[in-house]
C-alpha cells in the first residue's frame, strides 16, 4: 500500500468533490463537512467519470446515466448501477490530503 497526496484540505470546500489522480488510479475525493471521502472515479455501471457528478449531502450522481452512491460507505443508493464503488482510505496531515492505494 502507498499513501500518495492528492490535493490540499483548500482545494476541496465542504459540500464538493473532484477527481484526482493517485499515481495511475483515478479517484473521485469529496469534502463532506470537513472529513475527505475517496471512492473510484468509475462508476460500476457503465465507467461514467464520478468525480464530475453532483453530489447531495453524502450521495453522488453520476453524470452519465444517474447512478447514486453514498461517498461515505461506497454503497449504491440507486440504479442503474448494482455493484458498490471501490473506497479508499484518505488521511489529512499539514493542510494536505493523502489516499492509499493498494
């Protein structure tokens, strides 16, 4: 496993995600009132890019067909996706954060 920085804590407000990238993995990471959430950038539907979806308290939607995930948990919230996101651990450390990657 390697912890790789991806942003810092400002370039993500409270309410907001954005894709990053973590060496080759793409991830979508969200501010959720202060504690960052990583999932992968894919949705399992159909690979639709979660990182660019719009995100309702803890849920994304994702832009292409309308898939919903909670961030927090990786878990489908709703159709047409049936399979859960992967997650991955984040940490915040000097301002920065980081996500491990296997």
């Amino acid at each position: 496993m390697a912890l790789v920085r991806v942003a810092s804590v400002e370039d993500i407000a409270s309410g907001t995600g954005r894709m990053v990238q973590a060496g080759e993995v793409a991830i979508a990471l969200f501010n959720i009132g202060g504690t960052f959430y990583a999932i992968d950038n894919r949705c399992t539907h159909v690979g639709g890019p979660l990182g660019q979806g719009r995100l309702s308290e803890n849920v994304v939607t994702c832009p292409w067909h309308g898939s919903r995930f909670d961030v927090t948990t990786g878990q489908v919230i709703g159709p047409p996706a049936r399979r859960p996101v992967q997650m991955y651990e984040t940490r915040v450390q000097d301002g920065a954060v980081f996500v491990e990657i296997p």
